[in-house]
C-alpha cells in the first residue's frame, strides 16, 4: 500500500482526511503521529512537515500536509464520487468553505478543543475563562454564518456532499467534550446528524488507533 495517512486520529483535522479517505475507498496506511510523547517534533517526522503539524500525506515521494490540501488530492483519485465538483463554479464554492474553514472556523472550534481537551489530556491545567470568552464570541458570529447558510441545502455546498462537507463538520465529533455554545444552531445540528449516519463517518469513529510509526 503507497498511501500513507500520518495522524493523531483524535483530532478532527486528523479525522476529516481519515473519513474523506475511507468514504472514496481510497486504499491507504494509518501511521500513528503520536502527539502526547512529541512525535510531530521528531526528525523523521519534520522531514515531512517542517511545520510538525499533522496530517500529513505520503504517497511514492509526494508528500502533502494541510488537511484541506490533503482533502482536495483525495477526492480528485475518484472523481466520480462528486467530492469535488466537476464545474468550475462548483469547485469556488467547495474553494470558498474550505478557505473560511482555515480563516475562521478551524481556529474558533480550536480555542475549545486546546482549552478543554488538550490542557486536561497533556497539561492537566485548567480552561482559560478569557480564552473560553473569546472563543464564543467568535463561534457566534461564524457559526451564524454557516446556520444561515445551510438553511434549505441538505450539503454545505447544495444538495450534494463535498469535501466542504467533511472539512467543516469533522470539529463537531468533539462537540460535548469542548462545549461548542452550539444549542442556538438548529441547522448546524441537523447537517452534522446527517453526515454522522454515512457509513465512513462510522467507520473512522470506530477506527482503532494505530501503531506508531
């Protein structure tokens, strides 16, 4: 098997490449980045990713990191499955989300997974209330956003599935342990209970950590 995924798959940027992969049938490795014992900062590691970020992918010398590059190159192995639109239009779109992804949403969902989860699994310190306090005001305004949005779409991006799709949603699987001020968001709940019930959305859930590489 050539295709490797290097990842901490409790992590939902992590999660997203796994689910988008095992939802294409994309043959593929698991390699275990294993986070807690600094295995982002070793040498073999940063010779892939000089940023020690996960994921990474690996594939016969090509080597990509950032999750939503990592997601666009998945989907264009099976173009057939409509992850990624053929028309170019179709495509900005798919483009727009996964940029607001990485401008605004991805770091928002994040000041809750670092302050509730991270601190208590590596630091064992406490939630910074200012940090807690920013972090909802900025998930009220982007979260707005994409509610009002998704108001008559079944997708992110219409009727279909895209990888917007998997890039937005992948943060909510952690939702009730970083407590995401989510309650006032009816059509954000609805879209993530959809894609919950696909198969690979199971699949990855259930996946079993690997063993470190």
């Amino acid at each position: 098997m050539s295709l490797k995924l290097h990842v901490f798959p409790l992590s939902p940027r992590a999660f997203k490449v796994m689910a988008a992969a095992n939802h294409l049938g994309v043959d593929h490795e698991l390699c275990f980045v294993d986070l807690g014992k600094g295995g982002h900062k070793n040498p073999k590691f940063l010779a892939l990713n000089p940023n020690g970020k996960m994921p990474v992918l690996e594939e016969d010398g090509f080597v990509l990191w950032e999750a939503n590059a990592i997601l666009g190159y998945l989907a264009s192995k099976k173009p057939q499955s409509g992850l990624m639109p053929e028309d170019a239009r179709g495509r900005a779109d798919v483009a727009r989300w996964l940029f607001w992804d990485m401008a605004h949403w991805d770091s928002t969902c994040a000041i809750f997974i670092f302050e509730r989860m991270v601190k208590s699994f590596f630091t064992k310190e406490t939630p910074d209330p200012a940090e807690i306090a920013k972090g909802e005001e900025r998930f009220h305004q982007f979260a707005k956003v994409l509610d009002d949005h998704l108001k008559g779409r079944k997708y992110v991006c219409g009727d279909k599935l895209t990888i917007a799709d998997f890039a937005l949603a992948a943060p909510l699987n952690v939702q009730e342990t970083a407590q995401y001020p989510l309650a006032p968001y009816a059509e954000i709940s609805r879209w993530y209970a959809s894609l919950t019930a696909l198969p690979c959305w199971r699949k990855t859930l259930a996946a079993k950590v690997p063993a470190a590489a």
